[in-house]
C-alpha cells in the first residue's frame, strides 16, 4: 500500500471539499431555479372611490394597473360609483370576527378581497379636499375591523393615487396613505406625488406629467411585488 505525502493529502482533501461546494452551490442553483419557476401568482385588488364610473380616476388607475398586467400576476378592479357604503356604527362586534357583522351593503365582500390581495391600488377623487365620502367609509370599516383583529393588512403592498381639479389633492392622498401606514403596509411612491388633474372625464390623460407618474408608480410596484414575491 502506497503512503501519501502531506502535499499530495493536502490535495486531496482540497478537491473533496471543492467537490462538496460544487455539489452544494449545485443543489442550491437547481433550488433557486424551482423556485423562480413555481413562486406563486401574487394578486393585486384595485379600488376606484370615485362617484363616476367613466372617471378620470379610473383612468390613472387604468394606467398603473396596466404596467402591473406585465408581470402576470392576478388583478381585480372594483369601482364604487353607483354603491352606498355605510358609515362604521362604531359597535366593535367585529373583534375576533375578521370582518364586519352589518352585511347591508358591499362592504363585507369588499373587505375579504381587500384582506386576501397582496397589493392595494387605491384612488380617488378630490372631494372637499379629501377622498370621496364612499372610500372614506371603506378606511372606517376597515379600520376598526383591522384594529380589532390586529396584522390583517401587515406587509402588504399599498399605493394611493389621487386626482382633482386644483387644489386639495395632498390632503386626499394623505388620507390614503395613511390607511396604509396605520395598517403597516409597504406604501409605494413615484417620480412625483401620485396625483393628476383634471375636471370633466378623460381630462387626466392630458396631464402628461400625471400620467408618466401613474405609469412608473405601476412599474415601482412591479418591481417591489417582485422583490417580495420571491420570499413566497
């Protein structure tokens, strides 16, 4: 039998332990393979609080969702024109619930679609400068119901988005955004503030400005929702 000199052992023992990463950093590629091709299809609810159902609101909504539609991930849209949501009753039954026990109106659908989406596109109208009185009874609701069943909203994906005709919109999209904060929720920005102008429909679309933030606030999501759904 054949005695091995230290180099020859110290040679061996390097490309055993070479082998072993090799084989490890192998295992651990095909693993991360897998996983890019089977992480799932994360969903994306967007809700428009405008009073109109042909609004400039929904067509910033339009713009950033369809930035979103290019990653192939599952969106809803829900507009609140034509429904009377009402006011929280402030009755606190909702504790251990997960929702509200008062089913008179949409709300209750709405909220289990709002707790099952990973990202929550919200925008809104200004109305006196603030969001419309419909979306605001939604962030009551859902608020008291979330604070009565804590970490319903945590780490999910929020952007907000406002439009007005001058004046008002900081204040609207304020609202918004801290529904998300108060719910910790990863809140989403773009080049400028989420906001367009515009009076009558479709006068949004002419805000060249507004309409490159809509744009890249869906591709900053995107690009966030990508990050996050690697971790699913």
């Amino acid at each position: 039998m054949s005695v091995m000199n230290r180099r020859d052992a110290i040679k061996r023992i390097g490309l055993i332990a070479a082998g072993t990463v090799l084989s490890a950093t192998g295992i651990a590629e095909a693993a991360n393979v897998i996983d890019r091709n089977t992480k799932r299809r994360m969903k994306i609810l967007a809700i428009n609080g405008s009073a109109r159902k042909e609004s400039n609101t929904g067509d910033m909504i339009d713009l950033v969702i369809a930035e979103l539609a290019k990653s192939g991930h599952d969106i809803e849209k829900i507009n609140l024109a034509g429904e009377i949501i009402n006011p929280c009753k402030a009755c606190f039954a909702c504790a251990g619930k997960r929702n509200c026990v008062w089913r008179n109106d949409i709300f209750c659908d709405l909220h289990d679609k709002m707790v099952a989406a990973d990202v929550l596109v919200i925008g809104s109208p200004t109305y006196s400068a603030d969001v419309s009185t419909s979306l605001k009874a939604v962030f009551e609701r859902a608020s008291v119901v979330s604070d009565t069943n804590p970490g319903m909203f945590s780490h999910k994906i929020g952007a907000g988005l406002v439009v007005g005709r001058r004046a008002g919109t900081m204040n609207a999209l304020d609202s918004i955004n801290h529904f998300f904060l108060n719910k910790e929720m990863f809140v989403v920005g773009s080049t400028y503030w989420n906001m367009a102008y515009g009076k009558l429909p479709g006068e949004a679309l002419k805000d060249r400005e507004g309409v490159e933030t809509m744009k890249n606030l869906g591709k900053n999501i995107s690009w966030l929702l990508e990050k996050m759904s690697q971790q699913y």
